[in-house]
C-alpha cells in the first residue's frame, strides 16, 4: 500500500495494542454470532446491519495495523536539505542531527519524527505526519464500532423480538448473558477513551498543532496564522478529497496547498 514498515521493539507496546485486538476480535466474532446471524434468520434485521457492521470492524483493524506500522515520519541520518530550507532547520540536542522544524525526539523510539504529535501505545509507534490520518481513522472507526456494538447489546435485549430458535448447546448462547455484559462493559470503557482522545486529535488539527507543541506552550508555533480548518485536514491526509479522508485502503501522498485554496469537494 505505499508504506515504508516501521516497527518498534517494545514489550509494553505489544501488550497494549494486544488488548485492543482482543477487543476487536471478541467483538467480531461473538456479537455477529449472538445478536446479527440468529435476529436475520427469524426476519428482525436486515443483511444490511450484518454488512456495515463487518465493514466498520474491517476498516478499523486495518487502520489500526496500517497505523502500527507505518514509518510516522522518521527521518534519515543523513539528510539533504534544499537550500532555500535550511533556515526551516534545526539540530536535535539528543541525537545532533538536522531536523525540520516542529519535528521531535522520540526517546521510546530513539529517532526524530517530522511533526510528531505523541507516542501511542495502544498502536505500538509514534503518531507523525506520515501517520497521523491512519490513527484519526482509527479513532473514527473504534468509536463508530464501539457504538453500533452497544447499541446492538441494547436491542438484543430491549427492542427486537426474543429468538424463537436457540441452539443452547453452542457456546454462545449457553453463555450469552456473560458474554454481553463483557461485550457492553468494554465497548463503554473503549468509547469512553476513544472520544476524549479523538476529540483532542481533531481541535489539535483544527488549531494545527501538535499534542507536543501544546504541552511545551512553544510561542513560536502559537504565533504562526491560523489556516483554514480544509487546508489542516488536507495536509494531513494528504488529499482535498474528503471522501478519501475515510477510505484506509490507500497511499497517502505529501500535500503541499496555498494558503487560500478554492473548496471544490
């Protein structure tokens, strides 16, 4: 797909993006095999619910692994810089080595990543220009996933019709009410983190500034003028086409755009 792999030794990262793919598994496989498959058959949902709910779940695990991956902007050793930019330049006082403006030193990592905004543990890798549209995608597609999973819990019980066909000797349904609850209780807890989390992504693009530039109070980066909210999203997903925002199945190419551009989407 057009990205360079990156990938991080660290035994804390592993276990914690471990934990969200145990969440997305269990949810993939039991919730269909509970509420969406045996509420078709007897006519209370459509095929349609089963479809989107397999592609939100789709979309988010390949974010998410796109986003583990993916290199978020490290730079090279030995970097050339145009002429006419080196005054965008600056030397890192942890590995002494040139780095644009508004980069950072990951110590986890132990490189400099162009326009680094944190380092996530819950994707295992740093959160930088080159791979900051795949973690807003991610937090878009967990939040979406968590809801559709809690408000299938909800009318399972609530709205649609009790199953007249139930095979009791499968697992599932010997057990559905515990599985539920486990399901109910984590699509809260992953809601809950997710929205704080994707709400300080989104005003962070908003304001075009980094979770890093804000925990420094940098003057330089507060004094720069504001940009339209169009041009943000542009530059960091690499596209005006904001359909292509939502689509993780793609390259993501560098987007360079005026200060005032015509919004033609």
């Amino acid at each position: 797909m057009g990205l360079q792999i990156h990938f991080v030794v660290d035994p804390q990262g592993w276990c914690c993006m471990g934990m969200i793919i145990f969440v997305w598994l269990y949810n993939t496989l039991f919730i269909p095999q509970i509420i969406l498959f045996p509420h078709y058959e007897e006519g209370h949902t459509s095929a349609a619910a089963i479809l989107c709910y397999y592609l939100v779940s789709l979309f988010c695990i390949v974010s998410l692994l796109r986003a583990s991956i993916a290199d978020p902007g490290k730079l090279p050793e030995r970097p050339k810089i145009p002429l006419t930019e080196r005054e965008f330049w600056e030397l890192c006082n942890k590995c002494n080595m040139m780095r644009p403006k508004r980069s950072h030193h990951c110590r986890r990592c132990g490189h400099c990543v162009r326009r680094m905004d944190h380092h996530c543990p819950w994707i295992n890798n740093c959160v930088g220009e080159d791979n900051h549209w795949l973690f807003l995608q991610l937090c878009f597609y967990t939040q979406l996933l968590s809801s559709y999973t809690l408000i299938l819990d909800f009318c399972h019980y609530y709205y649609f019709l009790p199953l007249k066909k139930v095979n009791w000797d499968l697992f599932v349904f010997r057990h559905e009410l515990a599985l539920l609850r486990l399901s109910t209780f984590m699509g809260i807890i992953m809601l809950g983190g997710i929205s704080g989390l994707f709400y300080t992504q989104l005003m962070g693009i908003f304001t075009d500034t980094t979770n890093i530039e804000k925990m420094s109070n940098c003057c330089e980066e507060i004094s720069r003028p504001p940009k339209p909210w169009q041009q943000t999203f542009s530059e960091v997903f690499g596209t005006r086409w904001k359909i292509l925002w939502f689509i993780p199945f793609r390259q993501r190419q560098p987007l360079r755009i005026p200060y005032h551009f015509a919004n033609h989407v």
